[in-house]
C-alpha cells in the first residue's frame, strides 16, 4: 500500500522543470504546479509552462504574478540586451547578467506557501549547479538553507512538517537531463528555453539558454526538436 | 566620519512599519522602501505605506505586485469574514485564519532581492513575537534562518556580503511600540492598520488589528488618531 504524496512543482516551460514534473510523476507525486510572471520580457515560456502542465497531468497548474521588474537588477526583466553567441565555458565563468536578484529565494518561497495551503510538504524545483554554476541560488547549500528555513517560516513546519526540496536535475549536465527527460517520456518540443524570441516564439539559438539547449542535444545525440528562428545560426 | 549605510524597509502601511522607518532613519540609515501589493482587498494600506514613505524622508519607495491570492490560504486575501471584536488573549492564542502562507518569506525575498540590486546589506522589517505570536514568520528563529538563507543565495552574499535583518519591534508590544514611536516622530495619524475599513478608509473598529491597535493607544495612554467608522464601537 502506497500513501498518495502531494507535491508542488515549479514550471518555468522550459526543459528543465518539465524534465523534474516528469521525474516527480514517475516518483507517484500528485503534482500541483506553479509557474512565476515575474516581468519576463515574453510569455512564450508562460504558455510553455501550461503545455507542459497539462500533457504531464499535473493536478492543477497556476501562474502567480510577482514583478520582479520593480526590483530590478536583471537583463531578463530590463531592457537591455540578452547577451549572444557566448560559449558554454563563458556562460559557466561568472555570475550572468540575466542573473535576477533573489529570484529563486521568491519562486520558493511562493511554491512554499502554495503548498502549505495544499498541504504538501514536497516541492520539485529544476535547480542545477553545473549549467548554471554562477546562480548562488542554484547550489545545494542554498536549498538545504531553504529547507531549514520554511521549517520555522511556516505553520505546518512549526507543527512539524518537514519540507522537502526535491532537485533532481541538481548534478547533471544538459546532456544527461535531456537523456533523463527522454526517458520519462518528456515532449521537448513543448517546452521553450530561450531568453529572446522571435515574436513567433521561435527560439533566437544565440543567447545562453538556446546555447546550452542546442549543445545539451548535441552531446546527448538526440535530435533538437527546438524551432529556431530562421536568422539562427544552426547547430 | 561616518559611513552611510543603505537599507530597505518593508512598509505596509501600518504602525509598526512606519515606526521601523523611523527607528532606521534616526540610526543613519539611507532608506528605500518596499511595499508589497500582494492581493490585499483593499488599497487603503497601500497608500497610507506611500504617505508614510513620503513623510519619513524615504529614498526611495517602490511598490511591487505579488499576487498571494493564487496561492491562497487566507482571510486577507480571500473572500471570507474577517473576525471581528475578539480580545487581545483570543488573537494571540493560536494561529489566526488571517495568517497568509509564507507571507513574510515572500516579503523578505524580495526586500533581498531588493538590496542586492541597491548594493544594501540591511534589512528592515517590522516583524513583531508578542503581539502576532501566531504567526511563525514573526519569531526570531524565522529571522535568523533567513539571514543564513540570504548569506548563500546571493551574489552579494557570496562575496561576503552579511546581511543583516533588522527587527526593532521584536521583543516591544504594541503599546511600547507606540510609545517608541512617537519618540521617533511618527505621526500615527498617517498610518492604516485595519484588516477591513470602509469604503472611505475609516477603520472598522472591531477586527484584531485594529483591536491590538486601540488597546495599544489606550496602555500607552496616548490619544488614538485613527478615524473609526461610525458604526464601530467607542475604545
């Protein structure tokens, strides 16, 4: 006899989260998920997101606004330009411009209070510590921080709840999250990573997103079932 | 010589928000606050933070939109009766149905997220034991797990930023809060409290803010500014 566990798992639309929703569905979670309008600069992702949420059968699927704009601090909610053609080794050497200040310690926090309404004590979150190595709020120690904070943030905590991160992407390479998302059965096609689309939403295939997309592919030798705008360089 | 020293003030609107502007303006601190429109089913307080802000010589003050109506989980947010006419021991017995999941966590992260854009290592914020003693986020153990939190999930943390969060209302209740207050200048008159004012922003008299308010002004022995509806009962 198994114990139905509820979850809460963040989308963002692109392949990471999809490939953690399918991870957490496979595990038997009874998925809920949540997806961040935090003032990206498109909606492509956002539309993305409900894709993915509802061929992956997640219970229930919520965006929640939060202006991360008026904060400020970041190339993917300002107007100024994503960076392109960048390598894989420049994109991991410094913390990136389309960095956004706290953004992971909002989006967790938001998951958090989604999921003490819900009382799940389980969120999934796409975080990873090698692609995206100049995140601080992608690392372990940041989410074992969060941990031991929503233990005294919350009402179910105080009571005894002991939440959980699951971040099952945290060790892997493009490559293997892609191989891992085929294995689950994930549709990338669905899913969107660029941070400049083309008003189509075709993806630009320049900045760091579509850099790491395209040679995650690569490496794993699966076809890219990415739309790339027609001015992209191919692969 | 002294340095100037920049912080972020969470202002709601309230006394106790108004009151930590104060307490941060007279210690030095160059201020920018921080307002969250999170839902609320009124603008009252949102306004009153704007007032307040301009009044105490703010630096800045930003208002940004987190909609916790889509997590759900409260009478502040939701469509149900806010309580009304309970004592000062009846709201500080348990967790109040208006108690929003994961509030202040929200709050912090983007007061956090804030800083990091200013290049500021405090945090101000109006978190208080006594008189919310329901309210997990309101304790000392959530505002230390949080500045461990933000030491990991920050750029500037990384680097050695320690930030700090200020709560110069923990340990006081309301009627030394109001006392501290008026010490530091605070024109109370400015400030909204009530979970539930009329449509011309007179407060109602009888939910538990403004029940802890009234008996505030009352044991502190100071004239209550506040405009009550007619209909609300007399202190």
């Amino acid at each position: 006899m198994t114990t139905v566990r509820t979850a809460v798992v963040l989308l963002s639309g692109g392949l990471d989260s999809a490939t953690c929703l399918a991870w957490a569905r496979t595990h038997g979670f009874v998925c809920h998920t949540l997806a961040v309008d935090y003032g990206q600069r498109h909606r492509v992702e956002l539309d993305a997101a409900r894709r993915v949420a509802a061929v992956l059968d997640a219970a229930s699927h919520r965006e929640v606004k939060t202006d991360l704009r008026s904060i400020g601090g970041s190339a993917l909610t300002a107007a100024v330009d994503v960076p392109k053609e960048r390598t894989a080794a420049e994109i991991g050497s410094d913390i990136p411009i389309t960095y956004v200040p706290a953004r992971n310690t909002v989006f967790l926090a938001l998951a958090l209070g989604l999921a003490e309404t819900l009382v799940a004590a389980d969120l999934v979150a796409g975080m990873n510590a090698l692609d995206y190595s100049g995140y601080p709020d992608c690392r372990p120690e940041f989410v074992r921080a969060f941990e031991s904070l929503a233990r005294v943030a919350t009402r179910a905590g105080v009571g005894g709840t002991e939440y959980r991160i699951h971040t099952p992407l945290m060790s892997l390479d493009k490559a293997a999250m892609i191989r891992l998302g085929i294995s689950l059965g994930v549709d990338f096609g669905l899913t969107h990573s660029c941070y400049d689309p083309a008003p189509d939403g075709a993806a630009c295939g320049g900045c760091d997103a579509c850099v790491l997309r395209r040679n995650g592919f690569l490496a794993a030798g699966i076809a890219d079932p990415t739309r790339y705008a027609l001015t992209a360089r191919s692969g």
